[in-house]
C-alpha cells in the first residue's frame, strides 16, 4: 500500500519560488516570478487584470510592436507577506479602459496588509505593514517606505529615501551602509516546507 507524500503549507517551484497553498493568484498566465520569490497565505496577486487587445487596423498592425501580456512581474527574493495584494494600475486609453504592468525589481520586502498598484517597484525595496502604493507610483531602488504610509497616485520616490505619512512624504535617507538590510535571501531560507532557522 503506497502512502501519499505530506503536502507542505508552500508549493516550490523549480526556480525556488515558494507559493503558500492559501496565497491568492488570479490570471497566472499573466504573472512572472523571477524565482526565489515567497507568497505567503491570503496574499493576493491579479494577474487578470492583463492589458486588453487592442482593436487595430492592417495598416498599423505590421508597423506597431506586439503588446505586452503581463500584468505583474516580479524579480528575485521577493517576499510577498500575509495579507497584501498586487494589482497592475490601469486608466483610459484611446477611449478604452485598460490595465498596464505593475513590475518589482529583486529583493523587495511587502509588508502584510499592503496594497500596491504602482507603476514600478525598484530593487532592495521594504515596504511596511499596511501600506497603500497608489496607481503608477514609481518607487526607485533602495527605498524604505514606513508602516502605514500612503504613497499618492503618480508620486516618484527617489532612490535612498525613507518615506512616511498620509499622504507619504521623504522623511529621511537609508544611511551609508545600511543597504545590507534590504537583502532578503537569508529570509528566504526561513520559509517553506523545509526552513532553516535565521542566522544570528
């Protein structure tokens, strides 16, 4: 009598990514994981909300570029926490309503409860416990933003900003040398079926 192999609370892929069982992916045909990403339980990913096809004519269509199909793209050890939810920003365009990519960079911390629908994510980004990144906010790379901050839509955070408030604001720098704390691959070891303890 063969037994069933234990399922684990995280599915692995082969390229390391781990996928809590209860994490949320709407449209994963239109979601890109880097590898070595976490999603954690109840977290919310919506890859449905993918650009719409755009009614052309023949004569523009052999001249213009393929659209994009993606709808949110995520680089190397990402850690998507409990509770937070990634949607692609979307607006009027050409009279029709469509989504564009929401893209992160590699090493990008979100905290649980966040809500992101920003342009663009850089790398080595932590974003706090219950933040709102509103729609085609750009956050450039080595970026703090604090717990409960609102970031409004369009807002550009340059890079080594600490950001805070409601609506957000520059309140500080990450500091020289302080840019090791926004690596997340010792993190990533602590996750998963399998998880090692964090080094001290």
């Amino acid at each position: 009598m063969s037994r069933k192999p234990v399922r684990g609370e995280y599915i692995e892929t082969d390229t390391g990514n781990k996928v809590a069982r209860k994490a949320v992916l709407v449209g994963t045909q239109h979601i890109i994981l880097g590898g070595k990403t976490v999603i954690q339980a109840e977290a919310m990913i919506r890859g449905d909300l993918a650009r719409t096809a755009q009614p052309s004519s023949s004569s523009s269509s052999s001249s213009a570029a393929p659209a994009s199909n993606t709808a949110v793209s995520i680089g190397r050890y990402c850690f998507l926490s409990k509770g937070c939810c990634l949607r692609p920003p979307g607006r009027q365009y050409k009279g029709i309503f469509t989504y564009l990519p929401l893209r992160l960079g590699d090493h990008v911390f979100v905290g649980e409860g966040a809500v992101i629908q920003a342009a663009t994510i850089g790398s080595h980004v932590h974003i706090g416990r219950d933040v709102v990144v509103g729609e085609f906010a750009i956050i450039k790379d080595y970026v703090r933003v604090l717990d409960g901050a609102v970031v409004p839509s369009g807002m550009v955070i340059p890079s080594f900003s600490i950001v805070a408030g409601q609506p957000a604001r520059v309140v500080g720098e990450v500091p020289e040398g302080g840019h090791e704390a926004f690596e997340l691959r010792e993190l990533y070891k602590t996750v998963g079926n399998n998880p090692q303890p964090m080094p001290v």
